[in-house]
C-alpha cells in the first residue's frame, strides 16, 4: 500500500485552497494508468491510499496528482513523481539484458536469470516476454541459460519497455539501446548568441535514455580552429564564454566516457538583438543588457522581475549604467524570471534566476527521550515559527520508517515541488542536490539548471500584452453525471425529456431536463467510490421510447517519468539488503495474513483432462494477436466502464463520433478498400455477434465480461469487410450479457468515480504489559504515518507512536503548509537501541 498526502495550494503565494477533491494517478512505464482515485477535502487534508495488486510488475511508477482546475493548463503542471514497487517473489531473481543489432531494424536481446538466493544462474519457467506489451517471438534458453529472442521497434516508439513474466511474478525493465548514442543541447544565455557580445553559452548533454551524459570537448569554428572548451560539471550540464564573430559557424566537438565522439552545430549568432546576462555573488544579483556590435544607438528597452508574478522591479533600463544590482535576500524563494521588453513591450531576452532564502518554516523537534527500548512510546513535540521566531498554524504529515529496511528519498521533497519543479519543464533529476549547500557547487549548477531547463509557469509578456486564456474546463461544484438522450431510430435531440437519476447506495434521487440539444447534466452530488446509480430517460410525454447515452469519465492521458535505469542489486551489499527486505516482508505478510501460496519442486500429474465444452470462449479468441484480459484481471482494475478496460490493451484509441457515442479505432485501417476511409472505427463482437451501431460504455456492464482483446491486422481479414478497422472482441459469463440481454436503451447503469473512503494507517500501541509481551514479531517497516497532524497555538504540534522490535534508527520526515503559505520540511533520527 502507498500511503499519502497532497497539498493544494495557490500557485503565487502558496497559501492552502479549497478544493473538493484531487485526482491521484499510479502510472505503470507504458503510460497505462494502473490506479486511479479522487480524494476529497477532509478538515483541510487531502489524505489517501494506493492499494496495489500482488500481481502489479515489478518496476518503476510514476505517481500524479492534479486538481480539476488544473487539467485547463495541461500536463506540465502536474505533480508527478517516480517511485520503485518491488515484488517479495519476483525481486528474488537478477534479470540482466544484453542488446544485440541485427540486419535493419531487427534486434536481438539477451535476458539471464540468476536468484540472489543461491547465486546460481537459472531458467525459469513459463518464461513471456513482452515488448512494449507486444508479445516478443519465441523465446530460446540455450545451454548457458540465456534466453535469447528477437523483435524490432518503430523510431516513433517512446517506450522501450521489456515486460518479463515467470512463475515468479513479472517485472517492467528498461531496453537498452543498442548503440552508446547522445545528444548536446546548447542554450545561450537570455537566449541569443550575439554577434561581437562575450556570451555565456549553457548546454545539456543527454544520453539515447533521456538520462544525463558525461562529455567533454571544444569549441571550434568551420575551419578547425579552437575557441573554447566545455566539460559537464553536473548533471550532464556546464557552460563556456564565447565571442561570435561575423562571417563565423561555430561547433562543438564532443566526446563522452565511452570515447564516442560527434559534432554539434552551435546556435546562429544574431545581429541587431539584446539579450540579458545575470552574474551572483553572494547575496548580490547583477544585471547587465548586452547588444550585439552593429547596434550603435540603443533603443528604449525596459526590465521586469518577478517571482510567480510577484513584482520586485519594473521600471525603463538606463543605458548609462553598465548592469543593476539587487539584494536577493528581499526576493521570495523560488523561480525569478527577469524579461527585458522594448519600447513597444514586446519581450526580447529572458533569464531564469533561483533564490533560496531563510524564508520558511523553522522547525523545531523534540522527544522525551534520546533511546528507545523495543515497543516503548515515543512523544514528540514539534514547533512551528517564523524566521522571526514568532508561532505560525498550519498542517503537517509525519512519516517515520526503519533504515534498515527503507532508503529515505532525498531526491524530493515538498520544498523541491514547490519552489522548484513546479515552476520547470521537463524532467529534473535529483532536485533535492540543489537545495543541499554543501560543497557550493550546488548554487553554480542551479544556475545551469536555469540556463538549460529555460521555461516559466507565469508568460508574462502575454499578460502585459493583454492576451488571458479562458479555460476550457469550467469550475466544478461537486460530482456530475452528464449524458445525452436521442431519438433510437433517426438520433434527433429529445428536447424537454425527463432524466431521473437514482442511487440505492448513496440515497438519493433527483430528476432534470434535456436542453435543446438533448444533453441533460446532474450535479451537486457527493459519492463514494464504487456507488452505482441508475439514470432514466423519458421524452416529454413520459414514454420510455428513446436512448440514453451517458458520458463517460474524462482524464488526461499523462505519460511516465523517464526511468532511472539504475537497480537496487547493482552491488552484493544491494542484494543484501534486498533480501534481508524480502524476508521480513514475507514474514510479515505470513503473520498478518495467513500463509498465502506454498512454492514446491515441480510435480507431474498423468491422466486424462475431462472434456470441457466452454460455449463461452469466442471462435475470434484464439486467431487475437494482442492482450486479452481475463474476468479476474478486469475484477482488479475495478473498472466503471468497458473504456476503463480498454486502457489496459495497447493501441486502442477512443474517440466520440458525430452522434455523440463512443466508439474504439485501432490505428490506420487493418487493410482499405478501394476509396475506403484511413482510419476506420473497431467493430464489437459480443459473444460471436458482431454489432456496428454502438456506444462502448452503454452497452455491456464491465461485471459481465469473462474475457476481453483487440482483433486487428491479418487476423481481422475473418470479419471481411466488418474487419477494416479491426475489432473488440468480448465473451461474456455465461451469456449474462448477450446483446439478447440487453436492458431497455433509456435505462442505463453507471458507476463513475467517486471519492475514496478514508482508511486509517494502522500503527499498534503497546499500552498494556499483555500487549508488550506479545510473542508476535513486530516487522514493520513504515513505524508511523499521520497524514494531518495540526498546529495549534503557539505553534505547536504533539505526536506519539511506538517503537518495534528491531534495534536500528529512525529516519522522520515532517512536511506541511502553514496557513500563510510558509513550507515545513523538517529529518531528523529517532535511536531504537
């Protein structure tokens, strides 16, 4: 279970919200959504969980969370971050890759098995391969107990994604590239190279993974000849000083630890153009506007600074003075973006800076003891204050967990998200480096990260310009259901029909109009998840003689972090410590809930299988060359709607034709016909029906299907001309949902997603001689979880929770938000001796 807790808060001035609820995403490495929950506001909180299945692959996740309000501006503004799920079965086993080139395309990988038990290489059995959840061709174990397999992946392809499954479980891993292959990004300062201007030029050097990359190299012209050097000092990243002259094409000339070397064309140099350039110096900040050499006169310009549009500094630049000065102790902490306009305000040169000052929260901690026997009671006292020392309010969360068994992430934290990620684009690796201040080579690589990772949250020159973008999604009150209703036979509006809408489980019913367009819209409406409503549709009249289509629920499509490619069994100390982690979860497991699966040595039964004649199993099922989903996969996803299923096959598409219904493409036609369209919507076949005419959430209940898959490409040629555009294939138990089954069109079933019910973490309390003395092993990993802890006048929080079994440390982690929009980040060590 991922345990959690999320922060609303004004993008400015960081003050908590209100809001209902925040959606919480666990998106799997081939963008898939596996979870997805709605968390509404409790006492100011937004505090939830993630259940994970004991069948999830093994891999790294990337866990999102955005409000309704923020699907307006799109997915850069998500919260997102990437975390490891490990399987006790499948983490037992090493799987390593090697990759192989073939002839064009055509690639061989190399996958070995080793259990960090035994230290033995194996070959496991059931062995499946899955190339970006494509089946990969037959797979081969030679003598050395490698086995090797062929496939090709499309250039298009953003995932390289191998899904390995045994009877161990399954794992997602990284496809490594077959070449040690590059690229340099190069991104002047203010964003110009200036023609007879020295300036300061950053770059990005980024392996085939999307990961950073070691370089080192020259700046040369078109003749050979040497200008500069460059060396990345972090993260892929660094900068050199160069002065453009005319007539001049400047490259770089790289080479990266494995020797392999390549040339780069830098930016043009530009003429008649401005562009900023920022030097620091403790807490001074320096602004100069430089020019390229033919600008003889300059003209009126004027300079902008600003901290999530908060103004600092607005006012014409006078050329007279050769750079400004400002004291970056009164800035906020965070992103500053200066934009340099002129005289018609219109941008011409902009610069990222980062001030990180002694403006949050203080925190201090303490317990009534300095060691912990086992099962002894810890209180803690925390208190929250100003850099002034004066008491601030607010909410926190407070984790504790075993070092022994659990890594601290240092990577990320609520500061980190705050005041840095979230006012970037793109992927930042390890962001907590830059807010350690240890060595002081972390404020010269902050610098770099705003040099490469150049874009703001707040377009500022759109605002002075007078440019505001409506949303597009309007300001929800509660939950809705909408739909539309339609004449059955020529799909005409039904104007002024009566929609009613009922829930045994929530207790409520209500009833609306259609519009002239036949939509009708339920609102202001507050449910659990898993709450079933039935909605009914008549026309004017009272007659039941018409269709109801309702819509199904819209989420963004949110692609995965990039992955970090590193394992935790890279070391035997890894492996160790891995496996120590295993067992005591194993054993913890086993004590809480019973002895689960039982694993032997392989056994062979002989006789003869009884003859089953399953009339369920579609005559289409066998000739399907993609996923199919089984009834107990589907019963795990918790599916509202069939299209809730369909995300978990691969290349389905859903779309909304001109009636309103929804319908599935699978790419490009499977095969034309002559003057037949491109792309083609699938054809659903329930139980060897085949139905054209369809809505995919109206017309079979998600609890029905026994198996679901995609009929496409040579296969679908059974269907003939119904094939075009492939196929959705469903059977159904027991033909409950046969389309001769069906329930009457203006009545339909829906169950949409409601918010999650809250749980409690359970943490024991050894209160009592009885309960100390208890013989059943305490193996905890997580020791605490308290997802709203408040603060109370003076500033001042109180905790408690008890110790377990184990002697290790503690590591404890305190996050929050004061009332007026101070951020609490607060580690310390607890000693359980």
């Amino acid at each position: 279970t991922v345990w959690f807790r999320a922060y609303l808060v004004d993008a400015v001035v960081h003050k908590p919200v209100t809001n209902q609820y925040v959606l919480v995403e666990l998106v799997n490495p081939l963008d898939s959504v596996v979870n997805r929950m709605k968390i509404r506001q409790t006492e100011g909180a937004f505090s939830g969980h993630i259940s994970l299945n004991e069948n999830l692959p093994e891999g790294d996740y990337t866990l999102c969370a955005y409000s309704e309000n923020m699907l307006n501006m799109g997915e850069d503004f998500f919260f997102k971050k990437n975390i490891r799920i490990l399987s006790p079965l499948s983490a037992t086993v090493k799987t390593e890759t090697e990759l192989f080139i073939e002839k064009g395309d055509q690639l061989t990988a190399a996958v070995s098995f080793t259990d960090l038990r035994t230290r033995k290489k194996i070959s496991p059995e059931g062995l499946k391969l899955r190339v970006n959840d494509q089946p990969a061709s037959d797979e081969k174990f030679s003598n050395d107990t490698v086995a090797y397999f062929s496939f090709r992946l499309p250039e298009q392809s953003r995932h390289r994604i191998l899904t390995v499954e045994t009877h161990k479980g399954s794992k997602f891993m990284t496809i490594p590239w077959p070449v040690n292959d590059y690229e340099v990004s190069f991104f002047p300062e203010g964003g110009y190279l200036l023609r007879g201007a020295p300036c300061k030029v950053a770059f990005k050097a980024l392996n085939s993974s999307g990961l950073p990359e070691y370089v080192t190299g020259r700046i040369v012209d078109s003749e050979g000849r040497e200008f500069a050097s460059l060396e990345t000092t972090h993260d892929g990243m660094g900068s050199f000083m160069l002065t453009a002259e005319a007539g001049k094409t400047y490259f770089a000339v790289c080479t990266n630890d494995s020797g392999h070397e390549k040339r780069f064309a830098l930016p043009e140099a530009q003429n008649g153009t401005y562009s900023l350039s920022v030097e620091t110096e403790e807490d001074q900040l320096f602004v100069s506007v430089l020019r390229s050499a033919d600008i003889n006169t300059p003209e009126p310009l004027f300079l902008l600074l600003h901290t999530r549009g908060i103004i600092h500094y607005a006012n014409p630049w006078d050329h007279n003075y050769n750079s400004l000065s400002f004291n970056t102790k009164k800035f906020p902490s965070g992103v500053m973006q200066i934009i340099l306009f002129d005289g018609n305000m219109n941008p011409l040169s902009e610069r990222l800076v980062f001030c990180l000052n002694n403006d949050q929260a203080q925190v201090e901690f303490n317990t009534d003891h300095q060691n912990y026997a086992p099962r002894q009671q810890v209180n803690a006292r925390v208190n929250i204050t100003d850099m002034m020392g004066m008491p601030l309010d607010g909410t926190l969360s407070v984790s504790v967990t075993d070092d022994n068994d659990i890594k601290p992430d240092t990577t990320t934290s609520i500061m980190t998200s705050l005041l840095l990620t979230s006012d970037l684009k793109g992927y930042i690796n390890n962001p907590g480096y830059y807010f350690q201040r240890n060595t002081g080579g972390e404020i010269q690589s902050l610098d770099l990260l705003m040099l490469t990772n150049g874009w703001r949250r707040y377009d500022i020159p759109d605002i002075v310009s007078g440019k505001y973008e409506i949303p597009a999604i309007p300001l929800k009150y509660g939950m809705e259901i909408r739909g539309r209703v339609r004449s059955p036979m020529l799909g005409k509006p039904v104007v002024n029909g009566l929609v009613a809408a009922f829930s045994w489980d929530a207790g409520y019913y209500d009833e609306t109009a259609t519009g002239t367009d036949g939509r009708f819209l339920i609102n202001g409406i507050e449910f659990p998840d898993s709450t079933t409503f039935v909605i009914q549709a008549l026309d004017k009249k009272g007659s039941g003689g018409v269709e109801l289509l309702i819509d199904a629920d819209k989420f963004p499509g949110v692609s995965s972090l990039p992955l970090s490619g590193s394992s935790l069994t890279e070391t035997t100390a890894g492996e160790k410590k891995l496996s120590n982690y295993i067992t005591k979860a194993d054993t913890r497991y086993t004590i809480e809930n019973g002895m689960r699966t039982i694993y032997i040595e392989e056994v062979v039964i002989k006789g003869k299988a009884p003859e089953k004649n399953d009339f369920r199993f579609s005559f289409y099922m066998p000739k399907m060359n993609s996923r199919i989903l089984t009834s107990e996969q589907i019963a795990d996803y918790q599916p509202a709607s069939v299209s809730d299923i369909l995300k978990y096959i691969p290349h389905v598409e859903l779309v909304t034709d001109e009636f309103g219904m929804r319908k599935v493409r699978l790419g490009r036609t499977s095969y034309r016909l002559p003057g037949g369209p491109e792309y083609n919507y699938a054809a659903l076949i329930i139980d060897d029906i085949i139905i054209h005419d369809y809505d995919i959430d109206n017309i079979i209940d998600p609890a029905d299907i026994e198996r679901i898959g995609v009929l496409q490409g040579a296969q679908a040629t059974l269907l003939g001309s119904d094939g075009a555009g492939g196929a959705i294939v469903i059977t159904t138990k027991q033909g409950s949902g046969s389309v001769n089954d069906f329930p009457k069109y203006n009545i339909r079933k829906v169950t949409p997603l409601g918010y999650q019910r809250p749980a409690e973490f359970y943490s024991p309390r050894y209160d009592t001689p009885e309960k100390i003395d208890n013989r059943q092993a305490d193996l905890r990993t997580t020791i605490y979880w308290n997802p709203d802890v408040t603060v109370t006048s003076p500033g001042e929080a109180t905790f408690d929770f008890y110790t377990a079994d184990s002697p290790t440390t503690y590591t404890m982690i305190i996050e929050g938000i004061t009332s007026d929009g101070s951020v609490i980040q607060y580690r310390d060590k607890i000693t359980r001796k």
